[in-house]
C-alpha cells in the first residue's frame, strides 16, 4: 500500500499523478487496449480531511472514460474498506446492479467519476496497482476454442485462465481467489474478454500488462497458420485504391438511407488492409457471422455485421438491390434476436440496423449517432478482425454465447449509462456542405452549424484556408476542409466524394461561394458578367444538382440553402452583373423546391444586405467601390447601411448564419421556396 501526499500545485496525489501517467501511457497504443476499454487502479493512503487520520483509498478509471486521455476527473476515488465491506451485502450475480449502486457509499471526497462495473475487480484483488486492459492479442487468446490450454502453455502459472464471465462483483471475486491461490501470477486471461494484470508497484503493473500483450502477438507471430482466414476467394480481389473510393462514395447515400432506417446516422468509411484482406479471404462470411466477443467490441458495433454477399465487380445496381435484402434480413434476424432473449425487464430494442457493413473489395463503413461513434464503431470491428485472425492462426474463434451477448448489450446498467448522456444538439446527425466559407459569411454559417451538432465540409477554392477554418471547428470527426471551385463540374464531384467518404451521407447543402464586381452597365465587360454568372448562377446550381443526387439516393429528405441577396429583388446602381445572378439564384431557389419536393428536399433562400464586417466580398474591393457609389468612408460603410435600415442596426455574417439554423434545425420542417430577408428592414426588397 503507497502513502501518498497532495502535491503542493494541483492537489493531485503522487499516486493518482502516476495511475494517471501509466493509464495514458497504456492507453495511447491501440495495441494495449481500444478506445475507452479497460480500466486501471491504484491503492494509497491518503489523510480523511474529517478525522485527519491516514485512510486506505482505491483511485480507479471511471465509467466511460478513456486511459489514452485519461484525467485527475476521470478517476473515482473510493474509501477501500468500505468497498470491500460490500461482501457482507452481496447476494450473487443477480444482484451485480446493487453492487453498482452501492459503490457511491463508498466514495470519498466529492467530484470525480461515476464507479464503473468493473471497479469490484480492483478493489477486490489484493494488489496495489491493477490494469484490465483489451489488448487484439489477449483477446486473441481468450476468445480461442482451446483458450485455457494455450493460456498455459504461453504463460507457464504467471497467467492464470479465467473462464468467461460478464462483468461485476463476482469477476472481482474470481480474480482476487485466482491471485491469492497463485502468488506467481501475475495476471489472467479472462475468457472472451481481455486480460488483467497486477504488482505492487505502478512500474511493475505496466510492465506485466505489457508481458501478456507481448508475449501473446510473439507466440501468434511464430505459431500461427499463414492463412488464418483462409484462401483468397476467386473475385473477391480488391479494387485499385481510387475504384475502390469512387464504389464507395456511390454506394454511401442509398447506404446510409438503409442503416437510418430506424434513426439517422453518421457514417465513417475505411479501406484499412486488414479489412480488405478479411472481405478477400474465404472464411469471412462464417467469421463473420459469430460476431464480436469482447463486451467493449459488440457494444459498439452490434453482434455481428451486414455482409454484402457479392464481389467488387458486381455492378452498382446489383450491389444496391441486394443490400436492400440484406438490410431486410438483417433486421429481422436481429428482431428474431431480441426476442428470443428479452425478458419483462429488458430494455426496448434500440434499433434493428446494423453499425457496420462490410464490402468485398471496398472496405467497410461504420455508423453511429455522430462522427466519433462512427469512426470508433469501425476501429471496434478493426479490432475485431484482429482478434479473430489471432484466435483463428492458433485455434479456432469462439465468442461468447450470444445470450451472454444479449445480457451485456440490453444490461439495466448499459442503459443507464445510454440514458445519462446530454441530449442530442439541433442539428445532431447532419452532415452540411458550405462553400464558400474559409471566411466571412460562410465561415459564420459553418461555425453555427458545427455549434448545434452537424458535421460540416469546408468547401473553398483555397484548401490550406479551407483546412485552417474547419481545425478551428474542431477534430475531423467535427469538421473537414476540401478545396472546390464551384464553376468545375470536376471539383464538385470531387467534393462530393470527400463528404460520403469523411461522414457517410449528405443532408444541407448551403450556396454560398460568391464574389462581386460593381460596375456600371457600361464598364461591365462580358468577362465580368460571365465570372459572376460562372460562380453564383452556374457555381450554386451544379452544387445543387451534385447534391439532389445525394439527397435523393439517401431518401431522407434535407435542405438545399441559397445565399442570394437584397439585390436579387432590389435595383440598385452599378451593380447590374451582380444584381442578376442573384435574381438567377433567387429564381433557382424556386424552381428547385417545386421539383425536389416530392422528395423531402426544402429549398430555401436568404437575401443579406449590408454584411460589411468580416465579409470576404466587402473586403475585396466591394466595400471601397460601393463607398464611392454612396459617398461615405469605407470603414463607415457597415454603419451607413445600417442608418438606411427600418431596424437602424448593421447586419454580421451571425445574423445570416442565425437564418440558415432556423431554416434548417427542424421548427421550418414544412417552409420551401421562402427567401429570408436579414438586412435590417429595407422597405425598396420586401417581397410581395
């Protein structure tokens, strides 16, 4: 048992600081353990600011945190004989989810985490420092169909085999008599779930846990068959790598309209070598079939994946018609599951789609209530296909049963934890294109809707800008930066693709991409009418056409939103080249709601005026140049406008992107052909 001391500056104990350091140190390598699985602990003493007096603490990973990333707010803190006291209250494994709720009588201090299942385990084995980790190799090991046997034949006694057992009290029980009948081990192999380790040093606990891992993937290295999943399947072959993202990006709307069959979804797409070596192998449809085994994996990916059933070469229409069956079985078979083990007390179904699909010669997309789900679904089932081929090199893959599955997917726990998160944002599950929008008004909007939960695409002629914009947004999985210039047919459909592949689907296009030139009728060369044309008139309806594909593939509805302007209903002077585009996008925006509306589509429009601040168009030469037209300062352009308003108050490229959410985040849901005037109040463009 370590003493520990605060230390002078944070407050954090020596013993926390370094459980925290080894936890970020096992947890950055996805060779050690997945994102947010396992869990690691520490035991001190500290002194009870109540008696003074020294008190024997557990400073263990909180429920849902992740070691990578792991913080001083992540751990909880329990007094350690009070946890242990539980025994005297323990009834059996029916009674694991008391267990779970007694831990809060054992807290100390205030703040912290919420305990997770996994905290008996901890506290239980008597050892000061304990990791659980799910490294691929370990659970390579435990999910194998002679897992005890190689256990021993690995590891000698330093690893003890510990048959399947779901998560609680009584793992924590198992494990610390495993520890106290074997004083040579140093850590388990818990059958079809991970590992554990143990020492009496924070030092020593990281270097076992990283015994077993290593010495797991050496023995599967040098004893492994070389084919573990089988031979290549006869035109199973994988696309070349720009075929392969084209299939992808064509099969993603019809995709993800599938898989929102039940609620919409974010998707994430990868062609990782291990998931293309496994679709090519023979084995994969029956590996497939028996699903994941680790609790962490199934949890997140469902039990087991959709498989398209074809090879690469099937045509595009074949490949559609047939997941659409697969679809359908897919949810009848995992209705059939649900039924087959739910009792009265059983959560209701949360859906009968599938969170991966899996395509020969493509790769695999994994979907989930946002981008990092998503994203983290699919390194799920990467581990997955890592774990199977360990187990399948040296044995035979055997999961748990799939009613042990059943328990820990629809546990009163899970869904505790299911309903203890925020409620979703607005705009959670869509995916928006802006173009545009590096700067000014555009910017503006892709910063609203990434404030209300969409996933945004920066779209702008200048990638480097188009990337910076998108990292102030946040991680990829919130926000990316493509380079189009929307007077090619080729970069939209280029940028297009970005979008399917990054999130899976498409739902709210924005027009933005702009520029103006003002002249008066007689300097207005034909160069400058057809540039303006080029990149409002023609740019915003090959976006839009690019787009309707999308949107109508996915059959989900969305919204196509035109940025136009005051001047698209009002004339004003030397502005005639800018003023007709966008009386063209205006126009566009009318006849495209009368035509996508059958389809779920909402086409709207908002006409700004006056948006000097921050505008990228003001800023090119604009602003000076409609200055002159009215006789005032450039910088006292925004504030001139604003005198001319009903509202009397200058218009920000905020007020525009406020328009844009309230078209968009769903109060709207039956408005299409409206233009939106957010200009202050000018009289001369009300609509009539």
């Amino acid at each position: 048992m370590t003493t520990t001391t605060p230390d002078s500056t944070t407050g954090t104990t020596t013993t926390a600081a370094d459980l925290i350091a080894r936890s970020n140190r096992l947890g950055s390598d996805p060779a050690n353990t997945n994102y947010a699985g396992g869990n690691t602990s520490a035991k001190g003493t500290a002194v009870d600011p109540v008696t003074g007096e020294p008190v024997e603490l557990l400073w263990v990973k909180g429920s849902g945190g992740d070691l990578g990333t792991l913080a001083e707010k992540g751990l909880a803190v329990l007094r350690l004989d009070r946890l242990r006291s539980l025994r005297s209250v323990y009834r059996g494994v029916d009674s694991e989810d008391d267990m779970v709720a007694a831990f809060d009588y054992a807290l100390h201090g205030k703040g912290g985490a919420a305990p997770s299942i996994d905290t008996a385990m901890h506290g239980l084995v008597d050892a000061a420092h304990v990791d659980h980790l799910h490294p691929d190799s370990g659970i390579a090991i435990a999910t194998s169909a002679d897992g005890e046997a190689l256990t021993k034949q690995i590891f000698g006694d330093r690893v003890v085999w510990v048959p399947w057992r779901r998560p609680g009290w009584q793992l924590g029980e198992d494990i610390a008599a495993i520890k106290e009948a074997n004083p040579q081990a140093i850590g388990t192999i818990l059958g079809g779930h991970g590992i554990t380790a143990w020492a009496d040093t924070s030092d020593e606990a990281e270097a076992n846990s990283l015994w077993i891992i290593e010495t797991a993937a050496a023995y599967i290295a040098e004893h492994g068959r070389p084919e573990p999943f089988g031979p290549e399947l006869d035109g199973y072959a994988d696309l070349a790598q720009e075929l392969r993202r084209t299939r992808a990006a064509a099969l993603a709307p019809a995709l993800r309209g599938l898989v929102s069959t039940d609620h919409p979804q974010v998707g994430h797409f990868t062609d990782a070598p291990e998931v293309l070596e496994f679709l090519r192998s023979s084995e994969h449809p029956r590996l497939a079939a028996l699903g994941t085994s680790c609790p962490d994996h199934f949890l997140r990916t469902k039990v087991k994946p959709l498989v398209l059933d074809l090879p690469a070469s099937a045509t595009l229409d074949e490949s559609f018609a047939r997941l659409k069956e697969l679809h359908a079985e897919y949810r009848a078979d995992y209705q059939a599951y649900y039924d087959r083990h739910a009792t009265p007390d059983s959560p209701a179904i949360r859906g009968q789609d599938p969170a991966i699909v899996l395509i020969p010669g493509v790769g695999m997309f994994s979907y989930g209530a946002d981008k990092q789900t998503a994203r983290v679904a699919g390194e799920f089932y990467l581990n997955a296909i890592n774990v199977m081929r360990g187990a399948e090199a040296i044995s035979t893959y055997a999961p748990i049963d799939e009613s042990e599955k059943f328990r820990i997917e629809y546990w009163a726990l899970e869904e505790a934890k299911l309903q203890r998160r925020p409620a979703p944002k607005p705009l959670a599950t869509r995916i928006a294109l802006v173009t545009g929008a590096a700067s000014g008004i555009g910017k503006a909007i892709a910063t609203r809707l990434a404030e209300e939960g969409a996933c945004v695409v920066i779209a702008d002629l200048d990638l480097a800008k188009a990337q910076a914009a998108a990292a102030e947004l946040g991680s990829t999985d919130v926000a990316i930066g493509v380079q189009a210039n929307v007077t090619s047919e080729h970069d939209i459909a280029a940028g297009i693709q970005e979008v399917l592949l990054a999130f899976g689907g498409l739902d709210l296009v924005v027009n933005n991409a702009g520029l103006s030139l003002s002249k008066s009728l007689l300097e207005t060369t034909v160069a400058d009418w057809d540039l303006q044309h080029d990149v409002m008139a023609k740019g915003s309806f090959l976006v839009s056409r690019a787009a309707a594909k999308v949107l109508i593939d996915q059959e989900l509805g969305g919204d196509i939103i035109y940025i136009s302007s005051k001047n698209s209903v009002f004339a004003g002077p030397n502005n005639i080249a800018y003023s007709a585009t966008k009386a063209d996008q205006a126009h566009q925006v009318r006849l495209l709601a009368a035509e996508l509306g059958e389809y779920g589509v909402k086409v709207n429009g908002i006409n700004p005026d006056g948006v000097v601040r921050g505008s990228g168009i003001f800023a090119g030469g604009w602003g000076a140049k409609r200055a002159a037209v009215y006789g005032v300062p450039e910088e006292e352009l925004g504030a001139y406008y604003a005198q001319r308003t009903l509202l009397k108050r200058e218009v920000l490229p905020e007020h525009v992107a406020n328009a844009v959410f309230v078209l968009t985040a769903g109060d709207l849901s039956h408005t299409t052909g409206l233009h939106i005037p957010v200009d202050a109040g000018v009289a001369a463009a009300f609509l009539r």
